[in-house]
DNA sequence: CAGGTTTCGGTACATATGTACCGGTGATTG
DNA sequence: CAATCACCGGTACATATGTACCGAAACCTG
C-alpha cells in the first residue's frame, strides 16, 4: 500500500509537533527512519518523501542534512553498525567474570533478548550493499572485525587453540543460520546448535 | 537514451536484432537480464526500462509476459534457485562413487570452478526479499531443502550420527562465509576451513 | 489460404521521485 | 537589542518510472 492516500487521513507515525526535534538531533531522527523502512520495505523503499513522512518532519529537512540518497542510505548503515558493535561490548562486559565463554560468545552472536531481530534484515541488506559499493566495505569489515575480535578472546579463554579460525567459523555459521530463518520465516533458538559447533571445534583442535 | 547512449562506450549487450527471441523464449531473456541487473546493481535497479534495455527487448515485451515488476522479481528467483539447484544435483552425480564424501559436499556448497561467484550477490539478495515477501519463501525453502538434502545424503555417508543437523551448520558456515567475503572483497579458498568444520562435527558427535 | 489468436512494439500519460530554490525564523552572539 | 547565521519548510520542476493502449505482425488452425 502505497501511504499517501487520495486525500491525506492523519497517518499520524510523526510525533507530537512540540516534540519535533531541531538541530543536529534531526539527522538521527531521520537515519532511524531509514533503518525502519530498510527493515520494513528493503533499501528501494527509501525515498526522500517517505523518510521525511517516517521521521514526522518535512521533506526539505532530508535534503538539508544529507546531500542525496545515497548520502542518506550510508550514513544510516553507518549508523546501524556503530549501534550493533556498540551493543556487542555492552553485551560482554555486562557479563560476569565466570561466565561460561561458550555460552556468552554465543548468545552474543544470537541473542533472543537483545532487539536485534528486527534489525536483521537492516544488517544484511547492508553487507550486500557493500559487496556493490566500496563505500560501504570499511563499515562492514570493521563491523565483522568487532565481532571476531570478541568472540575469538572468549572462545580462547574456553580453551580453543585457533580462536581466530574458529570464531570466523562461529559467525559465519551463525549469520547463516539467521539468514535461513529471515528467508523461510521460521523461528527456533539457534544458541544450541551453535554452542554444540563451537564445542566441537574446541574440542577437535 | 533508450538507445545506445551518446556518451556510454558501446554496451552493446543486446544481441544480434535477427537473433531476437520470439515466444516464450523471451521470458527467459527476460529474467536473465533481471538476474544480471541484480547482481550489478541491486534490486532497485530491475525496472521496466532497464530489463527491457539489458535483454535487448522493447520496453512493452516487460510487461506483457510479466504483469508487474514484483512478479518480474519472483520469475527470476524462482529461475535461480532452479537453475542453481539443477547445478547442485549435476555436481553431486557427476562424482565418482569412491569421491571423499566431506570434500565433495564441501566442494558441492562452496565451488571454485563453477561460475556460481556472480551470481552470489543475486542468491543472497533474493533470500533477503523472501523475508519481506511471503511469495518467495517456498522458493527459498526449497532451495535450501535441496542444498540440506545432498549435503546430509554426504555427511552421513561420511559417518555423520546427526546429517541433517550437520548439514545445516556446514550449510550456514558456508553462507556466512561466503557473504563475509562479498562484503569485504576478499576472496580465499574456503574449502579447508570448512572440511575442517564438517569433520569435527562428525567426530564430536 | 482465410480467419482468428497470440505476440509484438511504439507511444502516451499519470504519478512518484530527486533535488533545487527561497523566503522565513529563532537562537546566539557581540 | 539587533545582527547574523545555521536551520527550517513550503513549493516548484524536470526526470524516471509503471503501466495502459492499440495497431501491426507473426503464428496457428482449420
């Protein structure tokens, strides 16, 4: 359905007009926009209009902060990479000292709690952006950079000899399972799965 | 511009006018411009005029053999998984029946030699459209169950205690890495890496 | 070969979209 | 207090795009 109707009912998504946000504050507003329509209608869905429709403020403001679409898709990518390695750490650090490393280098990849899901899609539209656009490429090698970098230090403290290869095998398998799930729209926990591979190529080091 | 661009250097993709398909063999050049345009410039980028322009074909052939460029999309995933299904099971048979079962399964998912690397982008873009699109998620599935299938018809042959639950992490390995690697572009044999997953697994079960 | 049906392909048109323009405005600074 | 400047937001416009239309050509079928 496209949103704009014959006449205009109040859609009403934008905030209250009090609320609106100004100044520098607009530009996240806006790239949170963008990542919900990524989310919602995939990357040809965002245009100027509907960002500015999402993010409740007027189209001008999409053009005033960004200088094109493509300005406006990258810096949201961005974005949505700083916010995921951010939760990463937090995630780990949040952890207690005697956490089994396994377990946590897992449920760090997949977690059932964090809000990741809805971003999922938003996640991986972007590492195939970057297989099209070398832009993008420095944003999705730091991105899998943090993750191998915290998954390989607990999987070497849970004993394994080649934390590196093994924590590239761990994301890789988990990126995969996740992609599965989002295609064929089924749900199950996928930390056992992975908690039964990282054990395994503990173990057969 | 619908012709030969003024400025473009000669593209010139279009065949011959006299080879021109006619009939149902247009549906096909058809898709296979739409997979092309995929893979090199996203879905954004299948429109009408593009198709029409890449396959050669007056911009009217789009859409009386396609009703709406949603259906333009699904016709062409569906003819990848097909066809890239029909590559799977031909890599399979082909094997001599005392091939090493882990490598060939290895080899069937991650394949040097076939020209299966261009079409990759295409692959995982169209699985990321099944999360939004319902209509594409049975094709997603099968596609998947037939990749699940010969590689647990392998592994157990391999001696394997759980081949499909194997199958599906070596699968998922695989994907990640291989999406990893699009999205860096970087390009390694994954093979080893993965031989080396497939046969832990086997052992620790 | 006649009649009918499918396919073809040029063209038209309403709409969606990117983006520029420009007068306004409100906060900050001197 | 007034000048300034970053910021705001309505509007305009050329282009891209989806899609319908319709006469012509090719292809059957009898």
């Amino acid at each position: 359905m496209t949103s704009a109707g014959s006449t205009k009912p109040p859609p009403a998504p934008r905030r209250s007009a009090s609320a609106r946000p100004r100044g520098r504050a607009r530009r996240e507003v806006l790239l949170d926009a963008v990542l919900q329509i990524v989310a919602e209608r995939g990357t040809d869905a965002v245009t100027h209009r509907r960002v500015a429709e999402v993010a409740g403020l007027p189209l001008a403001s999409t053009t005033y902060w960004f200088d094109s679409r493509e300005h406006l898709l990258t810096a949201a990518l961005e974005l949505a990479a700083e916010r995921d390695i951010a939760r990463l750490r937090a995630h780990v650090e949040r952890a207690p000292d005697d956490a089994e490393p396994v377990a946590l280098a897992v449920s760090a990849v997949v977690s059932p709690t964090d809000p990741i899901r809805s971003s999922l899609v938003t996640t991986y539209a972007l590492l195939l952006e970057a297989a099209r656009r070398p832009v993008l490429r420095d944003v999705a090698q730091r991105w899998t950079a943090a993750y191998l970098d915290a998954i390989g230090e607990l999987l070497e403290r849970a004993g394994s000899r080649r934390p590196r290869a093994d924590a590239e095998l761990l994301l890789a398998a988990a990126d995969g399972l996740l992609i599965e799930q989002l295609a064929s729209g089924h749900s199950a926990d996928l930390q056992p799965h992975l908690v039964r591979l990282a054990r395994s190529l503990i173990a057969s080091s």
